[in-house]
C-alpha cells in the first residue's frame, strides 16, 4: 500500500486544536481511500522553546528531512517574552527558516467564498458578483523578508533599521511560472501585481513575467500596480483569477483577500520548493494564525488546517480523489449550516453555532 510520511507540526496558539480535526480528517481518507499516512507530530514554535529551548528544534527540523510533507498549524505568541532576540522568535527561527531551508518559493493561496457563507463576506452582493475564486501566488524565498542587508545599527540621533527588497531574473521566471501553469487549469488570468511605478525590483518583476507569459499564449496576462490591485480586491474582485505577488505584496493582499472569503479561518495554503522526479516536497499550513485570545476555548475555525491537509494530499502525494473528498465534505458542512463564531452571524436561517472539535466532526462525517 502507498504510504506517505508526514510530519505534523501543530505549534503554538489554536495550532493544536486545529491540527487535532485534520488528523481526524486525514484519517478516515485513510481508510476510505487506500493508501497509509505515517504521521509524526513534533513541536515547533513556543511550544519548541518551551520542549527544547529552540524554536525549531533539531529533532523536529530532522523529522521534516526524513517526511514527504509538513503539516503546520501555526506560531507566535506576540504577548509571550519581548526580549527573546528577534532572530529566535518562531516566525523568523521556526517559520522562515523552514520556508528557507526546503526553498518552499512558491505559496499558494485559493481564496473561495461559498455561496452558502454570502453573509459572511463584508462586500455587498452586488460586489460579490457571481462568487469570489482568487487563487493567489506568492513569492516565498524572496524580497523583503529575506533581502540582505537586513539589520538595525545605531546612528547619531538614534537607530536606522535596514530592510533590502531583493530579485533576480530566475526568482521571478520561477515563480511567473507557476502562476501561468495555475491559471491553466483555472480561467487562464494571471494579474501580476508590482510596483513598477516606483521600485527597481518592480520594473524588473513586470519584464521578467511578461517575458515569461509569452510561453503561454493561451493564458491572458495583465499588470497592476499594488496599491491599485489592493483596491480593485474590495471594488470588483471577481475580475481576478490568478494574482501573482511577490512576497510581500502577497502577504498583504492574501490576508486581503481571505477576508473577502468570509474569514481568515477558511484560507489554506501550500508552500512548494522544486519538483523531483514525482515528488513535491510540501509544507502546508492555514494562513490565519494563532489567534491566542481564542486559542484552547474550542472556538477556532479548523476549516483552513483541514483544507491545508487537502492541499497537501493533492499537491505532495498526487491523491486527488482524496484531496477532492475533503473539500467536498467541508462545503457539506457549511451548505448544512454548522458555524465556527468566525462565519456565524446571527440572523441567517438555519445556521448552527458550534465549536472546533464540533466543525472537524461535521467533515469527518460528510467523508
Ligand atoms: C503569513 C504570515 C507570516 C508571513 C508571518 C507569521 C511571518 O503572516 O504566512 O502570511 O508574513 O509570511
Ligand atoms: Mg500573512
């Protein structure tokens, strides 16, 4: 039987009890589906500063080396210790490092509104259109976030912080790459969004995608400049298919994006590095964080871990059936009107308030 090794990072905040649903998720895949998860859980975040002093402990970075894929949940406590040095806090020690480490360049966001979560979006229904299908692409490796130099020194008269936004020719043609290949199988838009007005790294982004898009005659390719593109999601966002961002930009206008969708706790993602031979290596996580004022009250949406670990089957261990059963069964469950408090409001008929474990069981049972 085909077996996959996976190693399970659920992390600090909401992680655990997120992680805890897709497991049981992923397990009755399991059975209904025929193939064998091997699934390792190991700490990461707070939670690997509090078993073993580091936020990504040699153990945990070991097991990721030894797994097809990483499922995450999440990391971060921004009230825990001001004064760990900002190199060892869990989103640079922990979550960069692994995006790093694995050359996980490639995020994927798909940001769907449901008709059935309508109410939840905040645009009128006029905006809405005939439903919201963003697939963003971001650049993961690149720009801003990992730019050198990247430091803070002392100056007369105070400090000087110093952030570098940083791409090369193959950076983007990699990352344009994936974005054309997506559109593909989707409604063939890519809009590539920089900030050619303004940024030497933005002009060079649109040269290089433009180039890179005359391989693909059959998609349509069109340019935005960020700061438009963060307006044109509020005012009209069905006009977008696939939107192509470099990492910051993407960081941005994903969370964007996600709100359109209804709530943060319904984004998924997969972060891919290169593909070898049939392999994918993976590393998938919910985009939303790990919301500590709800973290262990059974109040968090699992929706995103559960759709990650769809992503993860379809995108590492090509089960698509499997990958496709999941997502079948999480709109099963919003059509049927069970609610995290994220997605609940108050007057809509036939809705059901209810808790994490309670939202993992309503998909468990629509496998
Ligand atoms: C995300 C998050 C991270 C990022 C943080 C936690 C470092 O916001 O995955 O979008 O900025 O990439
Ligand atoms: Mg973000």
């Amino acid at each position: 039987m085909k077996t996959f090794k996976i190693a399970a990072l659920a992390g600090d905040g909401i992680g655990p009890e997120v992680m805890r649903e897709a497991i049981k998720v992923l397990r009755l895949t399991e059975t209904k589906f025929g193939f064998r998860l091997d699934l390792a859980e190991a700490p990461v975040g707070w939670a690997g500063i509090d078993a073993a002093g580091k936020a990504l402990p040699d153990a945990t970075l070991a097991l990721c080396k030894s797994s097809d894929a990483i499922l995450f949940g999440s990391v971060g406590l921004p009230d825990r210790d001001p004064t760990i040095p900002k190199a060892e806090r869990p989103e640079r020690a922990a979550l960069l490092r692994i995006r790093k480490e694995f050359g996980l360049f490639a995020n994927l966001r798909p940001v769907q509104l449901p008709k059935a979560l309508a109410h939840a979006c905040p645009l009128s229904k006029e905006r809405q259109g005939g439903g919201i299908d963003i697939l963003v692409v971001r650049e993961l490796t690149g720009g801003l976030y990992f730019g050198q130099p990247k430091k803070t020194e002392d100056i007369a008269g105070g400090q000087r912080a110093i952030d570098t936004m940083v791409y090369t020719t193959p950076e983007i043609e990699r990352i344009a790459h994936v974005a054309f290949k997506a559109a593909r199988l989707r409604r063939k838009k890519v809009t590539s969004i920089d900030k050619a007005n303004v940024l030497e790294n933005g002009v060079l982004w649109r040269e290089v995608v433009t180039r890179t898009g005359q391989q693909y005659p059959d998609v349509t390719l069109e340019h935005m400049f960020v700061d438009n593109g963060a307006m044109q999601l509020v005012l009209r966002p069905t006009q977008f298919d696939v939107m192509l961002c470099e990492n910051m930009f993407g960081d941005i206008l994903s969370d964007e994006a996600a709100a359109l969708a209804g709530s943060l706790g319904m984004l998924p993602s997969a972060s891919l590095g290169v593909t070898s031979g049939e392999k994918t290596f993976g590393f998938y996580e919910p985009a939303g964080g790990t919301a500590p004022d709800i973290a262990g009250k059974n109040l968090a949406n699992p929706l995103a871990q559960i759709l990650s670990a769809a992503l993860m089957l379809r995108h590492s261990f090509g089960l698509n059936e499997a990958a496709a059963a999941i997502e079948a069964a999480v709109k099963n469950a919003i059509t049927a009107g069970h609610r995290t408090g994220d997605i609940f409001s108050p007057g809509e008929p036939n809705a059901r308030k209810i808790g994490t474990r309670e939202m993992g069981d309503a998909v468990a049972a629509a496998i």
